[in-house]
C-alpha cells in the first residue's frame, strides 16, 4: 500500500516508517523541518514538507501522494502543551481527513487515547471497551482534554474506512516513561504519586506494530493496551525501580471513577494483535 504518514517523526512515527517499509508498503512522511528529511530517506520512505495548519498545503500534500491510506500519528507534548495538542486533533484531524477525502482516499487510521472512557454507569472498576461511551460529561480539564479526543475521532470516521486507535500510556524510548525522560525527574521529585487510580500502559514498539496491522483491521475504535490494567500504587514503585529512582511513599486514596484502564480483547482475540510486551511489568525492566 501506499502511506501518507503524518507524524512520521513522532515517537511511534520513527519505530513505525521501517516497519512500514519492511512489510512493503510505500510511506511519505509529513515534515515540518527540512533538516528531518535524510532521517526518511534513510529508512526508505518519502518526504513532503508542509504544516499541518495549512489545509491548503495538506491537500496539495496529500494529493501528491497518491496514497491508499492516511495514518495520522501526530502530537504536540514535546512541551507539555496541553491546548496545542488539542488543537492538533481538531483542526490537523480536519485538515488531513479533508485532504483524504479531496483525493479519493478511502481509509484514514489515527491516533487516539483508550483513557478518555466515562466511568462505569454501575461505578464498577472493570476495565473499558469500545462499547463505552467517552467522558463527554467530564469536568475541568478532562472535559478539554475529552472533547478534543471526541471530535478527533468524529472527524475520522468521516472516511468510508476508518481505524482509531486507542492508545494506552505510552512508555520506553522517545516517551516520558523511560530513563532520563520527564517522568523519571517527576518520580525523582515525588511528583508521580503512587495512588489507586488504574492505568492501561502500551509500549511504543507495540503502538508502532499495532499501527501496521491497523492497514487491514476493519472500521471502528481499537482499544491498543497491554494485558495488565494497574494501580498507580503497583506501578509507580515498579517504575522508579527500573529507572533507578527511589522508591515513594504509599498514599491513602481512592480511585478516580473514570480511572480504571481499558480491555484489549477485541484487539487481542479479534483482529490477533498479539503485543511485544504484553505487560507493564516485563517492558519497564526492558
């Protein structure tokens, strides 16, 4: 197939070009900095410079291309920017599903969050599926955070094919759960509290492989997490160990309703996405 990848130079983008090229798929990346072009080339992809604010450029982007599928792999965190993040899924969402649709693609895969689900309607702890409804009724900043994800994912199922994926928290390489990267300084801080809230947790070299199979998963939401869903209280002490940190104190705290990971078994039984690191535990030490 051909691959219009925009955030080909993300964390997930950079594991995901080679994987792309190595199963014989044509990818051109969309670049922001020019400089970023040899580093796709040098992995066997294509380039195409443009702003992702530019509907106009995305089009024309797109249109070049000529692809069968529009994966959409783009963030903005690498400065903790919360509202360019958000505003990337709406309006870069909206730019690149037009642009699809302008030249007659049919399929648009893109990036999304698998903690973003409404609390359990019987205030149960089971993990969510895609069968439950986002936290659209949400206060403060997770109501931001939520209806930027809703619409994100609205606008791609405008396609006539269409895959989200539903990432569980990202960690190793490239993400702030690694050595040496923001989580470590936060847990080195007493920062990353250790408390009942539930977490589904997903290795970047996972994300990048469940990306590829998405190509051929049929339409509809994808939950992409590991096996283990886990208190911050199991988790936090495990992640300051394998990154050498001090261990912190244990807190008194109950659970955020709508904190309680995600269900990966239609990813896992269904479309026979079988994860690298299927658990939290064996990929921190790793």
């Amino acid at each position: 197939m051909r691959v219009f990848l925009a955030g080909a130079t993300g964390a997930v983008g950079r594991l995901l070009v080679p994987e792309l090229v190595a199963a014989g798929h044509d990818v051109t990346g969309l670049i922001r900095r020019p400089e970023a072009a040899e580093g796709l080339r040098s992995k066997g992809a294509e380039s195409v410079l443009a702003d992702i604010y530019d509907a106009a450029a995305i089009a024309e982007a797109v249109a070049a291309a000529e692809p069968d599928v529009v994966m959409h792999q783009l963030t903005d965190l690498a400065n903790q920017n919360y509202s360019a993040n958000m505003e990337i899924r709406r309006t870069g969402t909206r730019n690149l599903v037009d642009a699809a649709a302008a030249a007659g693609v049919r399929k648009v895969i893109a990036q999304s969050i698998a903690w973003a689900y409404a609390p359990d309607d019987e205030g149960g702890d089971e993990p969510a599926t895609e069968q439950d409804p986002l936290d659209l009724g949400a206060d403060g900043a997770r109501r931001h955070t939520v209806a930027a994800v809703a619409a994100l994912e609205d606008i791609v199922a405008e396609a006539p094919e269409w895959v989200v994926l539903r990432y569980g928290l990202f960690y190793g390489p490239g993400t702030w759960y690694a050595k040496g990267a923001l989580m470590d300084d936060a847990v080195r801080a007493g920062k990353l509290a250790p408390t009942a809230d539930v977490t589904s947790f997903l290795h970047i070299a996972d994300a990048a492989t469940a990306a590829v199979q998405a190509l051929e998963w049929p339409t509809g939401p994808v939950n992409v997490v590991d096996d283990e869903p886990v208190a911050g209280s199991v988790w936090v002490p495990a992640f300051a160990r394998s990154v050498g940190a001090p261990e912190p104190a244990a807190v008194d705290s109950e659970r955020t309703p709508w904190a309680r990971g995600a269900d990966n078994h239609y990813a896992r039984k269904h479309l026979k996405w079988v994860p690298r690191y299927p658990s939290w535990r064996s990929g921190f030490v790793a």
